[in-house]
C-alpha cells in the first residue's frame, strides 16, 4: 500500500467510523495482526493499555468509543511514506463518564500492510487524558 492517495483515503475513513461510534466499520481497516497503544503507562489509565492483536483492537475501540466523544476534529497534517503515515490532528474531547472535556493536540503514527492498518501509535496529553478520565 505505497500510493499516497490510498493510504491517506484509509485513514480518513478509519477515523470517520471512529468518530461516528461504527465500531464495525472502524475494525474493518485493522488487520488481523493489529496493535494499538496510546502512549502513556497504564498506571495512570485503563485508556493506556497495548493491545494486540485484532480481537483485543477491537475491545480496546468499543470502550474507547464508549468513553469518548470528539467534536471540532480538525486535520493538520497528513505525511504517507510507504508504508509508514503520520496524522497530526486536534480535536475536543469529552469524556461520557466523568462528563469532563479537553481540547487536544494528537500525533498518530501508522503503518500498514495488506491494506490495512497493522499499527497505530498515538500521541497526545495523557496526563490531560488522566485528568478527563477521573
């Protein structure tokens, strides 16, 4: 998956289904080998766990669609290189549990294989997550 246009329309499309709550839909771009972690320890919360594989993806997006609601999304930046993508995006939070909101500034990076995303990283405040979270 090296062309830029393909990679790009993927994340685009990953990210609307996790902003609409289509969890279905979302799943549907990991790959069967897929990993997720938001970069932060586990500690501080449950949001920061790394799981692997696509039945774990799966259970760590459900909650995380459960638990968090995003609005004002916008896109700053996009870079594809080969199989490998960066997202630098902001968007306001708001937690349904504690019914706190944050807005935030989140670098995610890809990578890909099969057309799918086999991986995502992403960077954000986590102790701003904490503190939303609590």
């Amino acid at each position: 998956m090296g062309e830029h246009a393909a990679v790009a329309e993927l994340i685009r499309s990953a990210y609307a289904a996790r902003h609409r709550g289509d969890l279905d839909e979302l799943m549907g771009y990991f790959h069967e080998q897929s990993s997720y972690r938001l970069a932060g320890g586990p500690t501080a919360s449950d949001v920061f766990v790394q799981p692997q594989g696509h039945a774990a993806v799966r259970a760590q997006m459900a909650a995380l669609i459960a638990t968090y609601v995003f609005s004002n999304i916008e896109e700053l930046a996009l870079m594809v290189d080969g199989d490998r993508a960066t997202l630098h995006w902001r968007a306001d939070v708001r937690c349904l549990p504690s019914g706190r909101t944050g807005s935030f500034e989140i670098i995610d990076l890809f990578t890909f294989a099969d057309g799918k995303l086999t991986s995502v990283t992403q960077f954000t405040d986590t102790a701003g997550v904490a503190r939303l979270s609590a």
